[in-house]
C-alpha cells in the first residue's frame, strides 16, 4: 500500500523521524517497506501490508496508530464535532441476505455542487498514484485511503425506488463505473432497485447510478460485507479494486458509521453550498458487536518470547498499540480494540509484545539438546528404500496427486484430467516412465529407471505406496527391475508383494512397513549428487542415429569414433557412442549411437540424413563395410 509521509505527519502531535529512519523502524516492528520515493517535500512508501493485519492497516490512519506505538509519538485527538443532521425523505431500503451483507446504512444528501476538488484533496490523492476525477468521488478515495472505509455513492435522482442487498436473478447484467459489462451469476451479490443492478457488492459501483457534473442530490452508502464472499465474487467476476482488497480482509464493524460520517463531513467542505442539507442514517444491522477481551499473563508471554518481562513491562507495551488492560485481583485482561480484529488468542498479545519491546531486544539461544532422538518408523524405512534404489542406479520422480479416474473427487479441479486425488502410483507414474525413456539417449542411455515414494487415495482412506519402474530394451528391463526388486526386499528381511505390471512394480508401503522393527539408529545415507555444471538444453525435438560397420580385426573403436565426429557436423550433442561392438567371419562389427539437436529449430530427417551420408562416404573410404 502506497503512504504519504506528510499524511501520516498530521495524525501525529510530534515531528516524525526522517523517512529514512521511520522506513527502518516500521520494517524491524511491523511490516516490510518495498521502496520509499521522494516526491516534492513529501516521500511515499511501499509498505507490504500483510493479510492478518490488513483489518485495520491498509490506511494511513492504521499505519499512524502502529508509528505512534513505534516511535512514542502520541496521535492527535480527533477534533470534529457532531454533524448537523435534518429529516429528509426516508431511504425505503433491505437486506435480503444478512449472511452475506451484516450491515446497511444510508443517508440521503442535498444540494451538492459537484466540481473540482480542492488544491489539498487533489494533491493528497495524486501524490499516491490515485487520479482526481470530482469532489464527491475524490471524497470517496480519500476516506478510504485515510481510515480504510469504503464507501459508494448513489445519485439519488436516478435511483428508482427500494435499494435492496439481494442476489443477482438469471439474465442480469451490470454495467460497472468503468462500461465493462458483466454477466451476473446467481451468487453475486449486488444493491439492486426497483429496475435492477445498481452496484456489484462491496465491489464496484454501476453506470446507471453514477454521480456526474448535473448531481445534486446523493444517497451515501457504507455496508459491511462477508469478506469470503467478496473475494469469491472478485476472483469470479476478475474485478478487483481498493474497496474490495479491504472488504475481504474484514473491517471492524464500528467503521460504516464513522465512515459515512467521515464523508458526508468533507461533502459539505468540498462541494457543498448555502443549502446543502445532510439527512439522518438510516441503519439495517445484523452484527453484535461485543467487547472482547485476552488473557494477560506476563510469564506464559516471557516463556514465549524467551526474555524476562515484568507484569508493568507487558501491559505498558500492549498500551502503546491502545490495548488496556485491566487488573483485578491476580488476573489481567487486555480489552481488544474494535478495529483489531487480529487479535484472537493470547499468543497473538504475545507477539505484540515482542515487536512493540524490539525483536532485536530478544537473545539468541539455541535449543536445548536432546539426548534421545526418536527416529520415525516410516521415514527411516522410506529413505533407506531411497539408498537402495539410487545405489541401484535409480532416479527418485515426483508426479502429480491428481488424477483423471478415481474414487476422492476434488471438489475443485485444476484442470478436465485432475478430477480426482489418484487411486495408485502406477498411471502417473507409467508417464513418467515413457517421458524419461524418450529422453534417454540424450543422457547416453537406453534405459529409465524411476522409482516413487507417495499418498495415494482409495475408498478405504490414504496409504504411502510404492513405485519401481525400468524402461528399455527388453532383454536388460527386466533384469534391471528383478535385481532391483531383490535388493528393496531385502531392506524389509523378504520379498516385495505388489502388482508388477508393464514394468513397473506397486505395493503398500505402509503395510510392510507395519510389519517390521522400530529402528534403533540413523544409518541410512542417501550417496550425494556428482557436482555437475549445468549447461543449457535445447527445448526441440532430437534426433538419433546409429552407425554400424565392419572394420578390420585390429582396428581400434577410438579411430572409427574420431572419423565419424569429424564429419558429423556440429549439431551432434552426444556421441559417437560405442553401444555394440563383436567379431564374425574375420571382422569385428562396431555399432555408434549419435544424438542430433539444434538450440534454433526442429531437426527434419532430411537435415540429418545428409550429416550421415558425409559420414558414410568418409567411412567407405576406409574400406569399412557400412551395414
């Protein structure tokens, strides 16, 4: 959120410190500064509010409460008075989903003037990145920029009767402030009249209503509304604004009134006349709003925090942040500010404590040792399966919990395929195996071998299973996986029990694992990765090529692997390979593996069938047979 240094100056009574200093204070106690920007005498910092305390912080108001707690420097005392109010024609008005929309109020307000907004309102708005557009709608801006209240304006002359907080009917539409057009759905909320649609709730206003230059009269809106509902309906509808990053982090529900208040007060000042006239509330509420209060207890908060405080030291610094606190007897409470509405538990004082004291108040200390270190069942048995099978050679894969079949349904899919929480290992896992396969001769391979440790989800509940696969020529597969097989069941005293299936083995990890003795020791180790340099890839397709010949009985792999690699051409990205290599009649038969690639473009056969004829012409001239 984007605060101006001098707007926060006039909340304060006392000088604040440099922007410099401030931004290093606000940062070590209560939220990160993402940059400060010197704009004329002012300076305008980025503060990264977080969403536990966006409640009461995303205003220049909530950041001056928490730098007056920083630096000592008391806030000013509000100095406006009461609003001079008149009776005016009652606002007919509802709430037909008090869940969604806890609280309503209106007021009505006469002979306004819209125009230009004063020199002060304009530039507090346009230092921050916000446009003027008119007095009345800059007011709006600014209230919410200066106590986080959004408010929305209705131009009461083109209101047609009720003002109704309902959901939308099948076949609306809403035609926001900005002439986008949406198709409503029937879980929006929206205020609606009596020829429909006027505003998105808690969102956006509509066209209809909208206040322009002939405006004279307004109806004032400020509502509390379910702030999962309005995140759902933003994330649905792709309209996200300041009033509703505020709605759905909660508001205190004291702040509507002040709010409308707050407004109607600089309507006057801004574009009001001689005439102006500001109506009564009307008010629909469906809150109570109770005084909350927290356990105070300076030991529980000390162990917290790991720093000796006394009783006075505690309570002092909850008052700093305007949270009294009362003792009677023994026992002390913490009467939670109506605006706080982080504040839940006691651990949630505690850490007010911490950063109000100054974190780097609190030591380090390490903790203690521990002489007996348990080792958990599964986790022991799970990595020694790992130091098994990477030993074997094997590579550990990590696939997708979600599948396109199952018997779990995910009640809200990412995708047509991922429908379901997957019944087993094995038809994710068998993609993975096909994709490495494919791949393999890049890294000089014939084979993939992978294996997978996961959840999986069945009718009957969750279990960890186990997947083993190898992919390849069929005369090694199926040795690979035996001997890998052999050595895992090894690990558990036995042989493994699952389903072995085109080459790749499953079983219930949690039921062997059930069977067998607690570990006494930590002796499983996971041999370390070879200290590699990463080097680009090419995102397109290879090509692979084999060369078989026969050459005379003494002549040596090297020589032929030389003459080949010299006329390949430059888009060979592994080999020559010797992968065959045995004698008949006389002569010894070599067989090469080449890999082609190209950083730029996708490979036509066409392309590395001419590499290969210059490659088999160079050869005959060798008098080596080409098969």
């Amino acid at each position: 959120m984007l605060i101006s240094y001098n707007w926060l100056q006039s909340y304060l009574e006392e000088r604040l410190p440099a922007p410099e200093k401030l931004a290093e204070l606000i940062t070590f106690s209560f939220a990160e500064i993402e940059s400060a920007e010197k704009k004329g005498d002012d300076t305008i910092f980025d503060i990264k509010v977080l969403p536990d305390r966006a409640c009461y912080a995303l205003s220049h108001r909530g950041i001056a409460y928490e730098v007056a707690a920083i630096t000592g420097i008391p806030l000013k005392k509000s100095k406006n008075g009461a609003l001079s109010e008149v009776v005016l024609d009652p606002i007919l008005m509802g709430i037909d989903e008090p869940r969604l929309c806890t609280k309503l109020v209106m007021r009505r307000i006469e002979n306004l003037k819209v125009g230009p907004s004063p020199s002060w309102l304009r530039e507090a708005l346009e230092v921050i990145g916000q446009r003027s557009i008119n007095n009345i709608v800059d007011v709006t801006n600014f209230v919410m920029l200066d106590i986080g209240r959004p408010t929305h304006v209705f131009d009461a002359d083109k209101v047609k009767g009720k003002l109704t907080v309902r959901l939308a009917k099948k076949g609306e539409t809403l035609i926001l402030l900005d002439n986008k057009e949406l198709q409503l759905a029937p879980q929006d909320l929206v205020i609606a009249d009596d020829e429909g649609p006027v505003a998105l709730g808690g969102i956006k206003g509509g066209k209809r209503t909208e206040v322009d230059a002939g405006t004279t009269r307004v109806i004032l809106e400020a509502a509390n509304w379910n702030p999962s509902y309005v995140r759902l309906a933003a994330a649905r509808t792709g309209v996200r604004t300041e009033a509703s990053k505020r709605f759905e982090n909660r508001l205190s529900p004291l702040l509507a009134e002040e709010g409308s208040d707050e407004v109607t007060r600089l309507f006057i000042e801004t574009a009001g006349t001689s005439a102006t006239k500001a109506g009564k509330k009307t008010v629909i509420s469906h809150e109570k709003v109770e005084e909350r209060t927290l356990p105070v207890d300076a030991n529980q908060i000390s162990r917290k925090l790991g720093i000796s405080l006394s009783e006075k030291e505690v309570t002092n610094s909850l008052q700093k942040l305007g949270i009294v606190c009362e003792k009677k007897g023994f026992a002390v409470t913490a009467n939670i500010p109506p605006e706080r509405l982080d504040l839940t538990i006691p651990e949630d004082l505690a850490e007010e404590v911490g950063r109000i004291i100054g974190y780097d108040k609190i030591p380090s200390a390490l903790p203690p040792k521990s002489t007996v270190a348990e080792i958990p069942k599964s986790f022991y048995y799970e990595w020694k399966i790992r130091e098994t099978l990477a030993n074997a050679g094997f590579s550990e894969v990590m696939t997708s919990s979600f599948a396109e079949k199952g018997s779990v349904a995910i009640e809200k899919p990412l995708a047509e395929g991922k429908k379901y929480a997957r019944p087993a290992l094995r038809e994710n896992f068998g993609k993975a195996l096909k994709m490495n396969l494919l791949n393999a001769p890049l890294l000089g391979s014939d084979t993939a071998r992978i294996f997978e440790i996961g959840k999986v989800f069945s009718k009957s509940g969750e279990h960890t299973a186990l997947a083993i696969g190898a992919a390849g020529p069929k005369k090694s597969v199926g040795k690979l996986l035996e001997e890998a097989i052999g050595k895992v069941g090894a690990v558990f005293g036995g042989t493994l029990e699952g389903e072995n299936k085109d080459g790749v083995l499953e079983i219930n990890l949690d039921t062997v694992i059930a069977k067998l003795p607690e570990p006494r020791k930590w002796d499983s180790a996971v041999p370390a990765s070879p200290a590699e340099r990463f080097t680009p890839f090419s995102p397109y397709p290879f090509i692979v090529r084999d060369v078989a010949l026969f050459v005379a009985p003494e002549t040596k792999a090297d020589s032929v692997i030389k003459i080949i690699k010299e006329n390949a051409g430059n888009l060979v990205v592994r080999g020559p390979e010797l992968f065959d290599e045995f004698e008949k009649g006389g002569k010894k038969s070599f067989a090469f593996r080449l890999v082609f690639q190209s950083f730029e473009h996708t490979l036509t056969d066409a392309e590395v069938n001419g590499f290969m004829e210059k490659v088999y012409s160079v050869l005959k001239t060798k008098r080596w047979e080409v098969r």
